[in-house]
C-alpha cells in the first residue's frame, strides 16, 4: 500500500431518509441522498470544491469560505459545505467569478501565515498549501507588514504533538474534533476578530489543560499549527500500512504511516468500522514501546533464578525449551506442564499456543488472561444467551435510548468507545451509571448520568435483582418478547424470586447504600425509556459473584426486551484488544475454539483427526490451580506468552510462590517482566508492528493485524511457537498465519467464513461468520437467542467473604486510567508517563481527614494478603468507606494487596472488592523492598563472552 | 398637580430624574413614562390639565414653579399637536411617553391586549395569514416578511418551539427598541405572545444588550407583573454580554444557549432549527411590537401605509449632527430628504449636511444629492444601501469621508466574531489600506480628522493594524491601494458568512463612490455605484 491521504469529501455523509434527490452539479446530472451537501455532492462525482474548514469528520461549520459556488436563482455565493442538494438545483463549482473569490479569500489568509513551507514540518502534507494552489494565487497584495498573528510561541508541553499558534488558520477544526469526535470540550476559541486562537481550557497549555491528547485535533488540522513531533523528527510519510491497535478491546484501526522503515505516525482509519477514524492517546501516540531500549532482542536461558540470564541462539533456546518440557513430563507425568495464551498476542498465535498444549503437551493446561477479566461474562452469556460474548457492534450505541454502564469506565477503559457513547448522550440519550465512583461519565462538558447509583462494592448482584424487582412488581416487563423468545416457565420462577419483599430496592438499601427511590428511577427508565443498552466492564465479573451478575444483566435485558436488534443488548467492554479472541481460539482449559467443551466426542474427533494425535477428554487446570499445584508440587513446568500474570494475577505472594515452586518457566514477551523474574528461558516477543494476524475485538470483530516493519527479535510470535513445537516432535509447516486462520475456519463452526482474502476485501467480519451468516453478525439474536429459548437464572445474592471489619474498615477497588493499560509494560515505557507517572491511592476527604493524611502523602495499604506503599490521592470521586488504585506500575504492585477470593463459577479474581486499612507512611514496605531488590538480582544479563 | 417625566434612558442622561425629583418635592404627582422621542424638548414635562396634557420642554429642576404656573418660556402646548408628533404615523409607539410603562391599568386602558385576545380567539394558522397579509417585514433590517418566517415555525413539527426577541440593539444612532421596551413594555410582551399562539411556541427570551440596564429592568418587572396575563407562555430575558455580532441572530441563539457568541452558517433556518436545535422565530422587538397593532386593528389597517412592497411604518431613528433628534414613526415612502432636513431640521452645528449614514454603521453614506430617495427597502438596496434598523446619522461639512470608511474597517475588525475569514483578517487588513490610502492623499483633500477620534495604541493587534510599519515589497500607490480596497470589500462582501463582514462594504463603498476627493482621487471615479 503506497502513501495516498484518506478521500475527504468535506462532509459527513447525510442521514438516511430514504429520498433522494436528483441535480445537476457543472453540466453533470446526479442523484443523491436528501440531506447530502453540494461539497460532498462534488466530491462523491469527481469534483473537488477548494475548503480548509470542512472535513467529512465533523458537520460543516462554513467559516473559510473558499467552497463558495454558484446556484442558480439564488443570490450570492452559498458555501457549499453548508447547502444541502435540492431537486432540480443547478451548481456550478468552477468559474471565473469564483475563482476571484476564492483567490481573494485564499490571499488574506496568507497575508497573516507565515512563508516557511521548504522548513515546516507538514511541507508537502499541509491543506493550506493545496489550497493555495488549487486556487492559483500567485500574489499577497497586503504585504506581509500588516498586523499578524506570527512569531507567537509554541506550545510544546504534550509530550507528542505541538501547538504553533502561528500557523493557524483559524478554522475551529481542532475545536470541533474535540468536541465533536471526541467530546471532551478542552478546546476552545478565545478573543474575537483577528485575536481570535485556539485556547486549551482556560489559556492553559496543552498538558495543563483538560486534553486528554486523544489526537482527534492533530489530525483535523489542516496545517502544522498542531503537528506530531515524530513528524517534526523523521518527515512526512511515504506509505502507510492499515492495521489494528494492540490496545484494548476497542480495536481501533490505524493507518501505520511509515517513511521508508521508520514508523513515523498512526493516523486513526476512517473506514475502521470499530473506531470510525477515531483513536485515544495509547493506540495514537503510546507505540514507542517498540523501539524502547528496555527490549529483549536475544534468547536468554539460566538454570535457576538466582544467576543472571545468559543470551544464548534462537537454536539452544528452542531446544533447551523442548528438553525441558519433555524431561519434566517424563519425571512428573503429562499433566505437570501448561501454558497461557496471550489476550494481546493473534487470534493464530493464541491457536497455535493452545494446540501446542492440546496437541504436543498432551493435556488441556492451557488458561489466559480472560480467567483474571471477563471468563464470568463468558460463562454468563453463554448460559442465558448462548454465546459467549457481546451482541451488539460499537455502531449500535448511537441507536440507544437508555444506556446503562455497569461497573465500567470507558472515558478511561475503552475511550474511543466512550467518544461514541457521549456523542450519542449529547444527542438525547439518557445515562445510567452503576459505580462506587463518580467515574467521567457520571459528570462531565455536555454528559450527566440521569442516575448515579454508587453502590458498595460487592453488592451489583443486590443492586441488579431490585432493578428486577421494580420492573417485575411495576409490570414493566415485554410480556410478548418472553413469551417468544424466553421459557415462560422459568421466567416466572424468575419473577417470583426477584419479587419478594427481601430484594426490593427498599430492602437492600442498607447493603448498597443507594437510595430506594434512586433505584427505582432507574430501573424504570431502563424498561420503559425506549432502547435499552447495557454496557459493562470488570467491575461486574471481578467479584466472587461475577458470573451471577453477568446473568442478572442478561435477565434485565431479556425482562425488557432489549435483545436482539440495534440499539440494545447486553455488551461488554473487554479489556484487552484480543481477549475476546483469546477466548475464542479454545485458551480456555475446557474448550476448545468456538466454545465446545473438551468432553465432547465429536469435537474431540475432529481435532484428533486433524492434528493426529489422541487429545485429552478432561479440562485442564486453570490458572490459580496451575499455580497451587506448583506449590503442591505436581505442577512444574509453564510456558507463558505475552501476559505478567506475576504482577497482573491476585495476590502476588501467592503467585510468586507457585512460579518459584517451579523448574521451568519459560517467559515470551518483549520485556523482562515480573513474571520473567521467575523464569529459566526467556523468548523475546515481537510487536503487534512486527506481525502479521488478526485480533478480534469486543463486538466479534475480526481485524486484520499487519506487518509495518520486520520483527526486531528475528522471528514473529507466531513463528518461535512453531519452532518450539516442533522442537517437541510435531511437524508444523505454516509459512503465513493466513493458513492458520484456515485451519481454525475448518475446526471451528462460527469462524467458517473466515479467510484472510475476505477480511482485505471487507476490512472486517463479526463471528459467527459462516455459510448461515456469510456476512459476519453485526447484532446477535435477532430472530432468537442462539442457544434456543433465552433463560432466566435465579441470582442470589450471597455476600462475598471479604467484609471489612476493625482491622480492614475500608473496601479497595481497583481500575485503569486513560494513559496506561493493564500492567503498564507497554506505557510505562512511552511518554504517556507524563500523565501518570505512578499508581496513586484515592481516598475521600473524611476517610483521609480521619488518619491525618493529606494529598500526595505516602501512605501504608495493608490487607490479609499483604501491604504496599504509594501516595494518597484526596478525591470525592469515591465515597467515604472506599479507596481505588491502579495496577499499572510494579513499584506499587497493587495486586500484593488483592485476595485470592474469586468468581463460583471460572475463578475469576475478585479484585474489586478487598478489605484494607490506609495509614500514613515513612517508606515502602518490606515486600516492595525485597521484591526490587529480587527483581534487580534477577534481571542482571551476564555480559556476552562470545561475541566481545 | 400630576406631572409626566420620561424614565427613559436619554431623558435621564439629560437629567430628568433631577427635574422629576424637584417636581415631586413641590408635592406634585409624578407619572414616569418613556419618552415621546423628540430629545430636543427633553427634559420634558407635561401636566396634566383640564386642557389636556401640556408639555414643557427642556426644563430643569429649577423651573418647578414657572411650570406649574404655566409661564415657562418653553411651554409647547399639547405634545402630540407640535409639528414633530403631528406629522407621525404611530402605529407602534402610540402610548410611548404617554403611560406610565409599567401600568398594567394604562397598558389595557389604550387598547392593550386587545391584540392578544383576537389572535387567541383565532386559530393559529389565521394569525399568521394577518401577519403575512399586513406586509409587515422583519424591522431588524433584513426585511424578511415576518409572515413567512412563522409560517415556517408553525409548520415545522417539533415538542419545543421557541420565540426569541432580538433586543441586542448595537447600532449606532439607534434607539428605537431600547425607547418601546424601557416604554411601553407591554407592547412587545403582547407581541411575543401573539407569536406563541401564532407557532405553538411556549416559551421566549428576550435578548437585550447589558448597556441597556434600565430596559432589562423594566423588561424583567414587566414580565413579572404581566405572567398572569400571557400564560401559558412563559418569558424570560437574557443579558448580553456586550459583543456587536450577538445582534446577529444565530449568534444571538449561540450566546443565548450559553456559548461563545458566534455566528452560524445558513442552513439549517433558526426557524426550523434555533434555539437548542428547536424550531425558533426570531424576530426584532420593532417587529414584534408592531403585532398587537395588526391583529387589534387587521392586517388592512396596517397595510394601507407604506410604499410598494414596504407596508406599514417604521420607527425611524435620527441621530449624528442633527438638530432634532430622536424618533419618527412614519408609513414608508417619506423621502431621506424630507427626513434629515423637514423632521430632523438639518445640522445640529448649522454647517450643511454633507453625508448621513442609513442603518447603523453597516449602512452606506448617501450625499445629498440622493435625498429623493423614498424610504423603502428597495429603492435603498437599489441605491446601494440599506434600511437597516432604520437609524440615520447625520454628518455636516467638516467630516472626512476616508476616515469615515476606515471606520467602517475598524468597527468590523473590533466587533468579528473571528468565525469567518473574510471579516477575521479582511477588516483589519481594510484598516490599513485605509491608513496607505490616508497617509499618501494630498494633505488638503479633506478636513483632518480630530486626532482625539484616533483610537490609541493600547488596543492590542489592532493597534498593530493600525500603525503598521511602514508597507515594502507591494505597490502602494493610491489607485493600487484603492484598487485593492475595492477587491476587498468584494470579498468581504461576497464571502463573509454574515451581514457583519458581508455589509461593511457598504459604508467603505459608498463614502469611495460618493466621495472620492477624500480618498485623493484627482477626478470623480465615473462609475459611482457599481
């Protein structure tokens, strides 16, 4: 793919009425949709109307006035971004009378512009400079000694971009993109006339301001006045590469624009169907990583954790990977080794890590990540629904009347989805909000929740069950949709439970702490306020009653009749960018991919048949009882691709013990991570920049992963997998992970219409996509829910075990922000520090008032699982009684905190709720001290003899 | 004894409150109205006798006595038969400066409501055909036919509609809304009302400029007092915040709605989406006001005044160097010249009228010469110039026309919202043609201006403008310089996204058409309105 700039028809396309209307555009006739401009019209024909402020992101705005054209019978000379097509018009784009008007307009904005095109950083890539040519002036008759807005300072702060104000031109793009595309309102235009400028906040600087550097103004600026300083650095781009975002679940698509071999920008796609062309500060800016000098480019291997690492070949890193493992299994049996599949690696690399445990392991000890995030929504959703995932695509947000967010927040999580979510707020949609904190969308510029339910945590599952009592005993139930698409039966078995006295609103009140009324509101605005969406995240499964949550949202929605068809459902937020594919792929110790338990005979045989060997019938172990076997002894070996679970897995002591417990663990990533600190081979991982694949996003979305530049470590992913398993004797032979995904359309019933040639031709496909659904499925359930009848499951809600009490009187949860994801590997080693450089403990002004401790003071966290030190962050986003941190830097290692409690059912952890008490500080505690200092022996690399 | 001051604004500032105040100590009972409009006369006071209503005009606090006796030197007689009164036609301020404002008893004792009560005895699709068949257009300045524009509303389905009075009054030389709301309240309540009944709209702002603290007083008291009587509507009023463009009425809707005043393209209407993206008639007060007549009275009533396709009156304003300024009512069709010299009674300085300025300082400088123009919204486009809002400035001998025109530049560039580019850089650039164009004519050209009237250099980028350095690299001799001058206002004309930018060419034009000796052409530029 060679460099071409994205086509601009300087207009959004109109919203569909269904008429069109027929005109006649420079002697051309066309049709087009009602509503659509006379730019857009131009442009869709072959034509090309002069604009600077118009760009097809935003609505027309009218303000540079070089698009005018001609209409006949009408007066003067209408800006054609702002007319719309009617019947019978006659335009005409192109005259001499408008070519004098646009030169004119063109020559004031260069009499206040400075000339220093051959030096500026956008020469070559800069809309002014088109335009000015497209329309040919050749003269500035004012001078260049007028009045100016030239030789104003630059605004450098943002550690990726800068702001000249010099060159601005004035066109409110950045303004509009922020409000409009990414709907934070940071910018501004202050002073009036010819002061008019582009203002962060408040005359602020960019960092300083309210901007959350999600881009979206850098790219609608038409000149260099707000510029990427990569581009500054390397030059303007030579090609560009489509691929998709290694970040969260969102799986936004980027233009990967490169100069020769240098990643110079990632420019959101327009045509991603995930992110519409929009992106956040991770996947925009955060992908210096990849170059990052804390990197491992060489295989390391040591024979105990206590010598420094020493580099060995690719060849002796593989072997001695195979030696082990087989030497291991031949001590302790088949079962004493298993793997984890990486949520951030390809849906092929997380198969063939999977099928290298099936297949050449001999038993099913494969887990991932998704056990820590959201194995409770697959489990959930497949019991109610059947299908383990989300049933809705992003698009359908914007035809949601009510949206409820559970125990999720997006303005941090899955901020480009958020961008959507508030875009559809402002145009009427109502807000419900069910979190401890007053996360963004609680209140922030033009988004207010109708109700805030801030409940304790720990009690979604009370909370849920009353909304169903309300909607229950208020008859604001869809009779007709349970009756069709429901088993009535257990509906009503259902509605008796929830009916009874001891789950109304007023019952629970003192368990949640919300207000009855409050949650009667809400119940009924979500039944009866038209399409009713749910939205939800990891504060609905990381609960020792995750799954049962998951199924009281699906009883709500299913109750109301908000299934199947756009605009409603039942969605969750995945945290990383391919958990839902990890999932998929068969990572999970009792499935293989497409869901299909391991006990199943017919499934077995397929696999058998195609992998020749004999596969195992009985699940594997998952995560923790990896990790308790390793210190019962019968679990010794793991390998582990592209996950931390050292520092992202509950209770880290505990964690810690099993890897030690352990005699070989082999580490694939592309940093020495925490759980490296334990390993005896390390195998350096490539970047998502460095291979090619797919991810699979929250709404089943398929995307296509490619390859920008070559893998630094020598071999993709998917390729050191392959080495290794056939270093244990199998005979893989995949050249491309194109025949990767072949292999799993031919094993797996939803992915059958899977193939690399359909997604380059679509760009997409959402599972299941199949000869029943060759088009991918957009909403899931339409004409009924996949497993049959939709059903209705009794949730009670039991208390977990983690109670606060003298010693432990506060309740932590924990969180991500904006600028970091998961445990940081990746951001912590880009610029995005600068928003948040360290892990911080929020804490309400009474609770912190009560033990004499102020903002920034260092404070003590102790639960019965250990203790950590950071610094205190006084806020009223959470309430009295409950503290929240984020695990992203393991300087803090919040999860040393966390208890080992977890879901009933997939022994998801339940990191939102844990029993702690804060006091003030005078140093790091024990554990952080030993752990650096373990870290800082365990990381040493012993200096190459041979290559000195 | 009852005596009538004037509350309003221009009487106060010269100094009716004191003259109230004597009154009222000698134990009279005084009425304050608004003002008749004649400010020659004011401070006036009229005491109510068996006669009549007698005027006194101008009296000063001490004067008491003289007055009450009847032997001041200025007694007038009874007001309304005074030549200037006599010859009106008020439709619109018939009680202005005769009731007290806020007197729901005088509002309804001369024929107040009685518009509201027809139009609501109506269905409102009748109401609107009154409007549209008394031929009343929008008095703000752009003529629209107000008809037409609550046909829109009326027509366009929507939960909310909204009517919004445009009181942001920022011409200068105008004072025609300040005089009804500060006078006659009432008047334009009534109206907003009829145009509620009129689209279905339940509630309306009223926008009025912050310089105009006593009408937002007694808009507000107003309201209050009349709730009961215009319900279910509901009115409020909104300040402004002291921008010129906010006068603009999508700006207007912009500041209303809590935003940066800024001017939005056309389309969509405001009338199908205004106010918060609802459907919207906004209309200028001298509109609105001139609805209770129309329905009261029929739309015939009102239509059989005017001239050609300008029915009705118009509250015109004079002003500038004028002998007897203030505010004429007249049906369309009285001639400019008849205005300045009959009612205005020329110069206020005795030296002849060299220009005046029709419409606020958007409109264009007529000479002389042009005084058989009729007022009428078309023959002034055709003369390349514009009502307006129907303000008329008035200049004697000694005024510089080039300063006049850099004026023009220099109130555009102060008062840009900075949306569009034409009106953003092109009037600053105006200004400083205008200075090459100033510093090269001949020194004898034009009487020079006052340099107190130059603005000081504290005034940020435009003190830049405005002493530029000295021009290099260009050509900028006067016929390059005028030459440019003209392609700008093309510009500004053609490409400017509101009246602002897109009419400032109008007084730069016509002062270069008209009075080309005062920017150092040699010889009369031939073809003078292009």
């Amino acid at each position: 793919m060679s460099f071409s700039r994205e086509t601009d028809h300087g207009t959004p396309a109109a919203i569909a009425t269904g008429k069109s209307v027929t005109l006649t555009i420079d002697g051309q006739s066309v049709t087009l949709p009602e509503g659509t401009s006379i730019m857009r019209a131009a442009s869709l024909t072959g034509g090309s109307i002069p604009k600077l402020c118009a760009t097809d992101s935003m609505d027309s705005f009218g303000s540079c006035r070089l698009c005018l054209v001609e209409v006949e019978g009408r007066n003067g000379y209408p800006a054609s971004c702002t007319t719309p097509v009617a019947e019978g018009m006659v335009v005409r784009t192109q005259t001499e009378r408008l070519k004098q008007l646009r030169r004119g307009v063109m020559e004031l904005y260069i009499s206040d512009h400075p000339l220093d095109c051959l030096t500026c950083g956008a020469n070559g890539d800069c809309e002014l400079q088109d335009q000015a040519g497209a329309v040919g002036l050749r003269d500035v008759r004012y001078g260049y000694d007028g009045a100016t807005n030239m030789g104003q300072a630059k605004d450098q702060s943002n550690p990726y971009f800068d702001f000249d104000p010099s060159k601005c031109i004035v066109c409110s793009r950045c303004v509009r993109a922020c409000e409009e595309v990414q709907g934070t309102f940071a910018l501004t235009i202050e002073g009036m006339g010819f002061d008019s400028k582009v203002s962060p906040s408040q005359g602020e600087d960019f960092l300083g301001s309210e901007c959350v550097s999600c881009g979206a103004c850098v790219q609608a600026c038409p000149t260099a006045s707000l510029i990427e300083k990569s581009v500054v650095e390397v030059g303007t781009p030579d090609r560009a590469i489509v691929t998709t975002c290694a970040y969260c679940g969102v799986g936004c698509t980027f233009r990967a624009e490169m100069r020769g071999e240098e990643l110079v920008r990632m420019v959101p796609w327009k045509d991603g169907k995930a992110n519409r062309g929009h992106s956040c500060v991770k996947g925009r800016f955060a992908w210096g990583y990849a170059q990052h000098q804390d990197r491992i480019l060489n295989p390391m291997i040591r024979a105990s954790v206590s010598e420094p690492w020493r580099e060995v070949s690719w060849e002796e890193a593989i072997a001695h990977t195979a030696s082990e493992f087989r030497r291991i299994q031949g001590k302790y049996g088949t079962r004493s080794i298993g793997g984890i599949t990486s949520s951030r690696c390809t849906n092929e690399e997380t198969f063939l890590v999977q099928k290298l445990i099936r297949q050449g392991f001999g038993n099913n000890n494969v887990d991932t990540c998704a056990r820590v995030c959201h194995s409770p929504t697959g489990y959930g959703l497949s019991q109610t629904f059947g299908t383990s995932a989300g049933t809705q695509d992003f698009d359908s947000v914007m035809q949601a009347d009510v949206i409820l967010v559970i125990g999720a927040n997006p303005t941090d999580g899955h901020p480009v989805f958020a961008s959507r979510m508030k875009k559809r707020l402002r145009q009427g949609a109502k807000l419900i909000v069910m979190d401890p904190r007053r996360t963004d969308l609680v209140k922030s510029p033009h988004v207010e929740a109708e109700h805030h339910l801030p409940l304790r945590p720990g009690t979604n599952v009370a909370m849920l069950t009353a909304m169903a009592h309300v909607i229950v005993t208020e008859k604001l139930y869809d009779e007709a949709f349970i009756r069709e698409r429901c088993d009535w039966d257990e509906f009503t078995d259902w509605a008796d439970f929830v009916s009874e006295a001891v789950r109304s609103p007023e019952a629970i009140e003192p368990l949640t702490g919300v207000k009855a009324d409050e949650v009667r509101a809400a119940a009924r605005l979500y039944a009866t306020g038209g399409n009713g969406a749910i939205y939800y995240g990891l504060g609905v499964t990381e609960h020792s009653q995750g799954s049962s949550t998951v199924m009281a949202i699906a009883n709500l929605a299913m109750a109301t009749g908000n299934v199947g068809r756009e605009g409603v459902g039942v969605n969750p937020l995945r945290g990383q960018n391919n958990v839902q594919g990890a999932c998929d792929m068969g990572s999970f110790p009792h499935e293989f991919s497409g869901y299909r338990h391991v006990s199943d005979t017919a499934t077995r045989a397929l696999f058998e048949q195609a992998w020749g060997v004999s596969l195992d019938a009985e699940p594997g172990l998952r995560i923790p009882n990896m990790l308790d076997a390793a210190t019962d002894g019968t679990f010794k070996g793991l390998f582990v691709q592209g996950e931390d679970i050292l520092q992202s897995d509950p209770n880290t002591h505990h964690v810690a013990a099993g890897l030690a417990a352990m005699e070989c663990v082999v580490v694939q990533d592309l940093f020495l991570n925490e759980t490296a600190n334990y390993a005896h081979i390390f195998l350096p991982g490539s970047t998502f920049l460095e291979k090619d694949g797919t991810f699979t996003n929250a709404e089943r979305r398929i995307q296509r992963v490619r390859q920008v530049m070559a893998p630094l470590n020598g071999y993709a992913d998917w390729e050191i997998v392959q080495l290794v398993a056939n270093a244990m004797g199998l005979d893989w032979t995949y050249d491309h992970p194109a025949q990767i995904m072949d292999e799993i359309a031919a094993l797996t019933p939803t992915f059958a219409g899977v193939h690399y040639d359909r997604l380059e031709a679509e760009g997409s496909l959402q599972w299941p996509a199949n000869d029943a659904a060759p088009d991918g499925t957009p909403t899931m359930h339409i004409d009924g829910f996949v497993r049959g009848k939709g059903k209705f499951v009794v949730t009670d809600y039991v208390p977990t075990d983690e109670k606060t009490g003298p010693r432990f009187p506060l309740l932590l949860t924990t969180g991500r922000i904006l600028s970091h994801y998961n445990v940081g590997a990746q951001t912590r080693r880009t610029a995005n520090t600068a928003w948040h450089p360290e892990d911080r403990l929020e804490i309400h002004p009474s609770d912190a008032d009560n033990r004499g401790l102020k903002d920034g003071d260092w404070v003590t966290l102790r639960s019965r699982a250990g203790e950590t030190t950071l610094r205190a962050l006084v806020t009223e986003r959470v309430a009295p009684g409950v503290v929240y941190t984020t695990f992203h830097h393991p300087e803090t290692q919040a999860n040393v905190i966390t208890t080992d409690y977890s879901d009933w059912a997939t022994n998801c952890p339940e990191y939102k709720v844990t029993a702690v008490q804060v006091m003030a500080s005078n140093g790091p505690s024990d554990w952080q001290r030993d752990y650096a200092d373990q870290a800082r022996t365990s990381r040493r690399i012993a200096p190459l003899e041979a290559a000195e | 004894m009852r005596v009538f001051v004037s509350r309003d604004m221009a009487s106060v500032a010269l100094g009716a409150d004191d003259v109230a105040r004597a009154f009222a100590d000698a134990g009279c009972d005084v009425v304050r109205t608004g003002s008749r409009g004649l400010f020659s006369i004011e401070p006036l006071v009229e005491v109510e006798t068996d006669d009549g209503r007698i005027g006194f005009g101008p009296v000063g606090p001490g004067d008491v006595a003289a007055v009450l006796d009847g032997t001041h030197a200025t007694r007038l007689g009874k007001v309304e038969e005074l030549a200037f009164f006599a010859g009106q036609q008020r439709f619109t301020f018939a009680r202005c400066g005769v009731i007290d404002p806020l007197s729901l008893e005088d509002y309804a004792a001369l024929h107040g409501w009685q518009g509201l009560a027809a139009a609501r005895a109506q269905a409102p699709q009748a109401v609107v055909d009154t409007v549209k068949a008394s031929g009343l257009r929008g008095r703000g300045g752009a003529g629209f036919p107000t008809g037409i524009k609550w046909q829109t509303v009326l027509d366009a389905p929507a939960g909310d509609k909204f009517i919004v009075c445009n009181a942001d009054e920022g011409d200068s030389g105008t004072f025609a809304d300040r005089m009804l709301m500060e006078g006659d309240p009432y008047c334009l309540i009534e109206g907003m009302a009829i145009a509620a009944h009129a689209v279905g709209a339940g509630h309306g702002y009223i926008y009025i400029r912050s310089e105009y603290p006593f009408a937002i007083y007694t808009m507000r008291l107003a309201i209050e007092r009349s709730a009961h009587l215009v319900a279910p509507f509901t009115l409020e009023v909104r300040e402004g915040a002291g921008a010129y463009v906010c006068g603009e009425e999508t700006a207007l809707l912009d500041s209303i709605e809590g935003k940066r005043g800024q001017v939005r393209a056309k389309p969509p209407l405001p009338a199908l989406k205004g106010l918060f993206g609802q459907p919207t008639v906004i209309n200028n007060v001298l509109s609105l006001a001139a609805v209770p007549f129309i329905l009261a009275e029929g739309a015939d009533a009102y239509a059989a005044v005017g001239f050609g396709r300008s029915r009705g009156t118009m509250p015109v304003q004079l002003a500038g160097n004028v002998r007897h300024g203030g505010l004429y009512e007249i049906g369309f069709g009285i001639t400019l010249g008849e205005l300045v010299n009959d009612v205005g009674g020329g110069t206020a300085s005795g030296r002849p009228v060299r220009a005046v300025q029709v419409g606020g300082p958007l409109g264009a400088y007529f000479p002389p010469s042009m005084f058989h123009l009729p007022f009428d919204y078309e023959a002034f486009a055709q003369a390349g110039g514009l009502i307006g809002h129907a303000g008329i400035t008035v200049f004697d001998d000694s005024v510089d026309m080039a300063h006049m025109a850099r004026f023009a530049m220099e109130f555009c560039a102060a008062e840009s919202c900075g949306k569009c580019t034409p009106c953003r850089i092109g009037s600053t650039r105006g200004v400083e043609i205008m200075d090459r164009i100033m510093a090269q004519r001949a020194p004898s050209a034009a009487a020079q201006p006052d340099p107190g009237l130059l603005p000081s250099q504290e005034h940020g980028s435009l003190a830049k403008a405005l002493y530029s350095r000295a021009p290099s690299r260009i050509d900028t001799s006067l016929d390059a310089q005028t030459s440019l001058l003209r392609d700008l206002c093309d510009t500004m004309k053609y490409g400017s996204l509101c009246a602002l930018g897109g009419f400032t060419p109008y007084p730069v034009l016509s002062a270069l058409d008209h009075f080309p000796e005062d920017f150092g052409a040699r010889a009369p530029i031939k073809e003078a309105a292009e």
